[in-house]
C-alpha cells in the first residue's frame, strides 16, 4: 500500500490560529486552537493544532512533506526571530516560550518550511477547494500584509508604501492558476499605542472601527451586523463612499462622541446612547453592502467571469454575501465557510499543494466537517463521571433522530452533538443547539436561558436544500450559512423565531450526501409538524468557542437551560437531583477558581 502525502497549513500567533492538514490533496482534519484550549479567538503557538490534526490521522510530524504557514503581522520567520528577545505575550504568552522553543517547525529554515502573505492565502483557500474550473475571487478583510512582504504580482497601477497593508485583493482564476488584478492598499496611520489599524481607511478596518465604537470590541463585526436593521435609515453621513472603483474613507470625527463604555450599573440594551448605535450599525452596514457590490459588479464586468469566490474576515458578511449573490450578475457564488483568519491555515496549504509542488486541483470543499471524530467510548466517559452520573440519565436510542424531532416539537431545547466538529465560525448541524422555529418566544428562551447574548441578535435557520425555495426566496444551495435570504411572506408568521427584524434569515442548507443524519432530524421533524426547518444556533454560550468534545458538550449542558443533550444516539436528559447538585458544583467550582488564582 502506497504512503499518503501530507501537507500542513497553518495560521500562526495572532488571533484564530489553526491548522489544516492534507491528506493527498483533501482536507483529511482542520481544527481552531480556540476549540481546543476553550479560550475564543485563541492566539500564540500553534502546536495544539498541530498535535490535534496529527493525532487524529495517526502520524507523526516526519510524515509531513511540507508546511507553508502565514501570520499577517509579518513573514513568519521574521515574527518568530522577533519573538526571540521581544516580550509579546499577546502573541507568544510566557506560558508556550518554552514549548515553542523546542519544537522543531519554529525558526525552522529548510525546504520543508514556507510562509506566504495574507490575501495569498486567504485566495488560496477560497478557489482552491471552491467547485468552479475557473472564476473570480475576491478578498476583502480587516488588515493583510505589509506591500513589501506581498509575494503574488500586482497591477503596477495599485501604488502605495513599503509600510501599506493589504485591505482588498481581486484576482481571476483558471484551473490552478491565480492572477491579481487589483490590490487596494491602507496606508499606515498615526495612533495612541497600538490603534492605528481603527484609522486605516479601509472598508474592514472601519467596520471593525465601528464594532469597537458599539461594542468595546473589534471583533464584535457579526453583532454590528445584527443591530443594522434596527437603525433609521438616512440619519448619519455616509462613512465610505466608492465612484469610478475608488473607495474614499473619510477620517472618523469626534461628532461620534458616544462609544461604547463598561458601566457594570446599566444594562447596555437601555443605554442613552442605543438609538445613535442603531443608526450608525446602520449606515456602516449600508456603507459596506453598496462598495462590495460595486466591487463585485465591477469584478464582473472586468473579467467576464460567471463564478465568484469570497474570503476574507468581511466575507462573513452575510447580508451583504446575499445582496452580491442576488445583484452582482455572477451565476454562482461560493464563501469559504471559514472565511476569516481561520481559514488561512487551508489557503496555506493549498498554496503548498498547488503552486509548491505543482499538483492539480482535485478537491471540492463541500462541507466544513473537519474535525476529529470521538469514539462512542468517549461519549460515555463523558456520561459516566460522577458528578455527570448524579445529575443525569443517559440512555442509547434505536432511533435517535425520531426521538429529538419529537422532543424539538414538544419545545425541548436540544444540544446536538455528532460526528467532526465544524471549520470556521458557524455551527452546523455537527455542534449545535437546536429549537422549534414556530414559537416566537423560542429566541428570548434562547437567549435567557442558554445563550445570554444581545436579544437583537437573530437566529439562523437549517432547511432541507430541496424545500428552501419554497421557504426563502433566491435559487441556490447556502451549505455554510453565509448568505441572508428574505422569507417568503407566507411562511415569516410559521417559523417566526428564525425571522429577523428585516424579514430576512441566515440560511443553512442540508443535503443527504453531507450530512445525513441531520437530514434525517428535518425529515422526522417535518413528518410531526409540517416545517421541514428547525432553529440551529452554535452549541456554546456568549463568549466561549463551540463546544469540541463529548466532555465540553457535557459541561456546557449542565451549566445552561438547555433541556436535553444528544451525543451520536445517546439521549442525556437531567434528574431531579441536577436542580439541588448544580449550584452545589458551582459553588465548589468559583471557590476551586479563586483559591488557585491566589496561588503564588
């Protein structure tokens, strides 16, 4: 039997660091460090991810040909000699400097370690696994590259400093072959420390500005999203404006007097300033849904093209994924589910496959289930512990998706847990909680009792693929759950829970061939109800990644109002005793934390 050819990706130190490992030339395991030490957004050293995607396919790292890595602060040979003598712990903690200094990938210089730049990658991981033969890219995000650390050609036209970053790319493809046809730059600016990137005039870098201005946070671009539709429509100046394919950025003014400050004695929903957040969600969204589809429609015109792939943090974007989609005149459009910085480890590792060792693309990326798959046993490790065994049942079922299609039309809130976890951002269908869309109050149950996010936020929809249009206007699949559909009008008062304010629903679609045990729940939910769709949000709670393991399932279970938890075909319900022994634990365990945090 022949050996197998691995190639490594990996998206180092800074925020989301992962890992994407080829198995002749598929993706056999992708994984987020954040899943695996539980801490969001994870930065640092990348060799949890390393050891995660090796483990699971039973290799060791001599059995890689090649690892190409990216870190968008700089090439990642000169980040790690940096790291040398300087003290970044917000990318090289204490904690990993010794772990990292003996691994063999860091500071490593021979013919089996690359690095490339970041829109490179992010190009790499949206056409290279994309169904299309040939068609357009495009690649919009906060901050890439420096100009002079960017490795592909660019149009001589798109001028700007060594010390310009990357903010948008756009490229055309045909087989394996890429081409830049234009490069959009922001120029460095100046700042108080380290917030020059908010003052960049590029279209993910003022959306991120207008994240922080909201929510405290740059990171925080999906709820910004959300908020949009409550603003008034008109009531601030336009914050970018694009004409002839050129964005003007104008600097942010000090009229926008009202930001986002921690006040633990008010409730943020209550704030004075809440009306002037909902108008400037607005624009800045209405801001960014009107350049990206110039850009797209002028992408169209330039080259032609009947395909279009995205990537790039503002690819999540799902409103405006949706408006490109349905008015930028492209045939077909495909998102890399892992459209952020997560997704640059497969970029990296495509760019190995396909430019480095000059093999053909074979691979379409048709779901985002990369992640390991546990053994029964470990399901019930996770069932039979102690403390689990007081609080609960679990019992193994002949016909597990039957029982939960009953228990979702009963009201139950269910956490559903099968197979791989899932690649990216988006929950789905492999680490999710799941709920009855008919009842409108299902989204403050939700949020009460589980999720204990914003009540503005939505919740997005599963649906069998071949019953969507009835349901959601606008033809084609939505595998990932990137692009807003309206819903049709006679169905937004049957499955209210999963309409947003604007009438529209971040659309999941399921097929059999890629994941048939959540298509056989919608089946056996449509057989008792008549509503082949069901209420699908990520299996955490606010500000704590996806749940990854048997283990992590069970925890997050016992401490949230979820009703039930699925782990493959075992039913886990909780006793009597759960409402005597939880806060109990909960105690013991806020104690545990303290006396170890005064630990010198």
């Amino acid at each position: 039997m022949p050996s197998h050819r691995y190639i490594l990706g990996l998206n180092t130190y800074d925020h989301d660091v992962s890992a994407c490992l080829l198995r002749d030339g598929e993706i056999v395991y992708a994984i987020e460090k954040e899943r695996i030490t539980r801490e969001k957004h994870a930065t640092g050293f990348y060799r949890d991810v390393i050891d995660y995607c090796l483990d699971a396919e039973g290799i060791a790292l001599d059995d890689v040909e090649l690892v190409v890595s990216n870190c968008y602060i700089l090439p990642v040979p000169e980040m790690e000699d940096r790291l040398v003598y300087q003290d970044m712990p917000g990318f090289l903690p204490e904690y990993e400097r010794a772990d990292a200094s003996k691994h063999p990938l860091y500071r490593a210089r021979n013919g089996k370690v690359a690095t490339i730049s970041h829109h490179l990658a992010h190009a790499y991981s949206a056409f290279a696994v994309c169904p299309f033969d040939e068609g357009a890219i495009m690649i919009v995000d906060g901050v890439g590259s420096y100009r002079s650390d960017v490795m592909e050609p660019f149009p001589a036209e798109d001028t700007g400093s060594p010390l310009a970053r990357e903010s948008e790319s756009y490229y055309s493809f045909s087989g394996s072959k890429l081409e830049c046809l234009k490069k959009v730059w922001m120029e460095p600016d100046r700042g108080f420390l380290s917030d020059e990137f908010y003052n960049m005039p590029g279209l993910g870098a003022l959306y991120s500005r207008a994240s922080t201005y909201v929510f405290g946070d740059w990171n925080k671009c999906g709820e910004l999203m959300g908020l949009a539709p409550y603003g008034r429509h008109g009531q601030i100046r336009p914050l970018m404006e694009i004409a002839d394919n050129k964005l003007s950025v104008p600097r942010w003014s000090p009229e926008y007097n009202q930001p986002y400050l921690t006040d633990p004695d008010s409730k943020w929903e209550s704030h004075p300033s809440m009306r002037h957040w909902e108008d400037l969600a607005w624009r800045v969204q209405d801001d960014t849904e009107k350049v990206l589809l110039a850009r797209a429609r002028w992408l169209r015109e330039t080259t032609g093209a009947k395909n279009l792939c995205i990537a790039g943090g503002v690819a999540l974007n799902c409103v405006a994924n949706g408006r490109i989609a349905r008015e930028a005149g492209f045939d077909n459009v495909w998102i890399q589910p892992a459209a952020g910085d997560n997704g640059i480890a497969i970029g990296c590792a495509y760019y190995g496959l396909l430019e480095l060792q000059k093999q053909p693309r074979s691979f379409v990326m048709k779901h985002s289930y990369t992640g390991r798959t546990y053994p029964d046993s470990d399901v019930e490790a996770a069932t039979q512990r102690s403390l689990v065994r007081i609080q609960t049942s679990a019992v193994r079922r002949d016909n597990i998706c039957r029982d939960t299609a009953k228990l979702l039309a009963e009201q139950q809130v269910i956490g559903w847990f099968q197979g791989g976890s899932e690649f990216g951002p988006r929950a789905l269908g492999n680490r999710s909680i799941l709920a009855d869309p008919r009842k409108p109050e299902m989204k403050d149950i939700l949020n009460s009792r589980v999720k204990h996010r914003q009540p503005f936020r939505p919740f997005a929809p599963i649906v069998l693929a071949e019953r969507a249009h009835e349901i959601f206007e606008g033809d084609g699949d939505s595998p990932f759950m990137l692009i807003a559909k309206p819903v049709r009008p006679e169905w937004r008062e049957k499955i209210p829970a999963i309409v947003h304010v604007d009438g529209t629903a971040r659309v999941q679609t399921v097929t059999e061939d890629t994941n048939p045990v959540l298509y056989r729940l919608l089946l056996e939910f449509e057989a008792l109800t008549g509503v082949p769709v069901l209420l699908n949000t990520s299996f955490n709670v606010k500000g704590e990644p996806i749940v990854e393991t048997p283990r992590d399932a069970m925890a997050c279970f016992l401490t949230t109002g979820i009703d039930h938890l699925i782990l493959h075909d075992t039913l886990v319900s909780k006793t009597s005793a759960h409402r005597i022994v939880a806060p109990l634990v909960k105690t013991y365990m806020e104690v545990a934390t303290l006396v170890l945090s005064n630990v010198k």
